[in-house]
C-alpha cells in the first residue's frame, strides 16, 4: 500500500508539470492570438519580435486559433499549417489535420488553399495517419467531401494497415461511410490483423473496450452502428455477387509503405 501511495504521489506530481508545461508552451501563442485582425500580418510579426517569440509559437498559435480572419493572418505571417505537435498516433496533430478532427471546413479549405495537401500525412513511422482519416474520426462529411474532391486517396492504409472506410464506420459515420462507398472506398480492403470496416463496426458495436479507446479520440455514434453494420454488409454481398460499384480513378488501394 505505501509503494502504490507513492506511485500515485509521483503520477499526480508528473500531470502538474505537464500542466505547467503545456501552459508555458502556449503563453507566447495565445498571446499572438490576442493581436487584432485589423493589424494585419505585420501586427503578429511585431507580436513576434516583442515577445521573443519563434517558429513554434506561431504554428501553435495556428493549431489554437479558430477565427478564420487569424487564421489567414497566422499563414500570411508564415506559420506552417502542417507542423506537427505531440508524440505518436492521434495525439500527433498539426492545425490542418486538427481542422478535420474538429469537424472545420472552414479552416480546413483554408489550409487546402494554402498548400496543404489532400493527401497530407502525419510523419512518424508508427502510424503516417492520413488527413482524410482524421476527417472521417471527426465525423463532419463537408470536411471529408472537399478532401476528396481534392484528390485524397480514399483507399490508402497507414502503417497499421487502417484507412478511412474504417474510421468512419467503426465512429457509427453512417453518412460518411455512404459516400467513401460512392466515390470507391473498397469495402473488401483489411487491416493487418485481416479486419474489415465491417469487423470494426461490429467490434465497436459490442466492444466497450474499443468503444471506449475511439470515444477517447472522437465522439462515437453508437446508436448508428447498427445501420452502418447493415449498410456494409449490403455493400459486401453486392461484391460477392458481382455488383460492385466501379472505383474512379485514382482511388485504388494504396498504403504507407508505397
């Protein structure tokens, strides 16, 4: 009993300097944020200079901001929309892939329009999650739309073999699993443990221990997953019988080992 006092002494006393961290970290960003929009771009540079601040201020200032005026402002400025923060999986995020997470189209098409690619992906080698992925975890369909418009690859699969077809069904996205089906997300396609989007609607279903890991994420439409299971299942025997619908081009499988 006293070891585990002590543990639990030593787990409380780590989340307050993390806490004191990640205040000190974003001090200098959220004062950017404080620059009025009618300053211009110019405003934030002198923000910058009068607050010693950096690089990593400026994109964490981006990655915070949720004004689209600011956010237009932060870019002109020269903060990168895809610079990333935080260590490995989800919790890795830039302000793009944090705009489709979020459900912000407005902020994304910013992004879109400044560079960032509908094809973007997180750098570690763990996971290279996609963006179009991160769209689907946070449910918005305009998001995941304008990113398929612009080219995403709706059948590409991250280091652990999971896509996007995955992310929405096992979210209960019945919306967004409809229209990846429509424009050639393949129903058929697994995961390295041979798991379909189908399998992981169904496990969510069931599953409270991944239900409880994707609500950690995202917010995970439970009631949904029963359509969603009833869809995919609808979609597969049309494969089986020869009915598949024809992927457009551009939209076959594709992995993060190509």
């Amino acid at each position: 009993m006293k070891t585990l006092g002590i543990i639990l002494v030593i787990g409380f006393v780590l989340l307050i300097v993390v806490g004191i961290a990640a205040f000190f970290l974003q001090g200098k960003a959220r004062k950017l944020l404080s620059v009025p929009v009618a300053e211009g771009a110019d405003g934030i540079r002198s923000a910058i200079s009068r607050l010693n601040a950096d690089a990593l201020d400026l994109d964490l200032a981006l990655g915070l901001c949720e004004n689209q005026d600011q956010i237009k402002l932060l870019l002109e400025a020269g903060a990168n929309p895809m610079h990333q923060f935080g260590t490995a999986g989800f919790s890795r995020w830039s302000a793009a892939t944090n705009a489709a997470l979020k459900g912000r189209p407005d902020a994304l098409a910013i992004f879109l329009q400044h560079g960032v690619s509908a094809n973007a992906r997180m750098d570690d080698a763990a996971s290279r999650f996609g963006i179009l992925e991160y769209a689907c975890l946070g449910g918005n369909i305009d998001c995941v739309r304008m990113l398929c418009e612009r080219g995403a690859e709706i059948n590409y699969k991250n280091s652990r073999g999971e896509f996007a077809l995955l992310y929405a069904a096992a979210c209960g996205r019945l919306d967004i699993v409809e229209y990846l089906h429509e424009v050639g997300a393949d129903v058929t396609l697994k995961d390295n443990q041979n798991r379909t989007a189908l399998d992981w609607a169904r496990n969510t279903q069931y599953s409270d221990a991944q239900f409880k890991e994707l609500s950690r994420i995202t917010s995970v439409l439970r009631s949904k997953l029963g359509e969603v299971v009833a869809y995919l299942e609808s979609a597969q025997r049309r494969v089986e019988g020869g009915l598949q619908i024809v992927a457009p081009t551009g939209s076959s499988p594709s992995s993060a080992s190509d």
